[in-house]
C-alpha cells in the first residue's frame, strides 16, 4: 500500500479533517493527501515550523528523560494540529477544522504510525 492511500484513509475516516501527510524533521514532506478545503490554508509552510518544534521538544524529553515523545497536538482558533511519531525521521501530520473529531483523529494517526513505518 502507498503512503497516499494510508493518508487518504486518514482523512476520510476522521471528521473535519483538512489533510494528512508524512513528514520528515527536516520538514520535507514525504507525501501528502488534502482534500478541498485545505486549499486555502498555509498548512505546509505550518507543518515546516511544527516539525522544529517537534525536534525541540524531543530533545527537552530526552535532556529531562521524560521518555520518548509518542504524539504532540497544537490548537489554533481554526486548525487543531495532531503530530505522531513514526520512526526517529519521520512522523504523521493531521490537520482537523476546529470542530472536527480531535478523538478519532488521534486513534486512527495510533493505528495508521505502524503502517508507514512499515512501509519506510
């Protein structure tokens, strides 16, 4: 299977979704599924920012031993951002609206992390 069929499934499955993609911590993505809506946000140049801010705060875990970090969420006024590691590179990026199902988006980036790994 792709990476774009697992990101397709991603979006379709969870409410409010806007796009999913696979990123690298050099915010570079991988691949990316984003449905019409999506269009109009900046969402690459925010997931660029938010893969540094994902680099900051595995080290701060690390430097505290706090354990690895699994997943970080950033919620704005119009864009609730879920991030899940998938390898020590790599990690899975969700966009929802604000109203979108925050819950599921979680399970399903859980269920899917193992999938792309397995496909790097």
């Amino acid at each position: 299977m792709s990476f774009r069929t697992h990101l397709e499934s991603v979006v379709n499955q969870v409410d409010g979704s806007l796009a999913c993609s696979v990123m690298g911590f050099d915010g570079i993505a991988v691949d990316t599924h984003q449905n019409e809506e999506a269009v109009e946000l900046e969402l690459n140049g925010a997931w660029i920012e938010y893969a540094n801010l994902l680099s900051q705060l595995r080290q701060a875990a690390e430097v505290l031993k706090t354990g690895e970090v699994q997943e970080v969420s950033i919620n704005s006024d119009r864009v609730l951002t879920l991030m899940r590691l998938v390898s020590p590179e790599y990690f899975l990026v969700l966009a929802l609206r604000a109203d979108g199902n925050y819950g599921k988006g979680r399970y399903v980036l859980r269920l899917t992390a193992p999938r792309i790994r397995a496909e790097l």
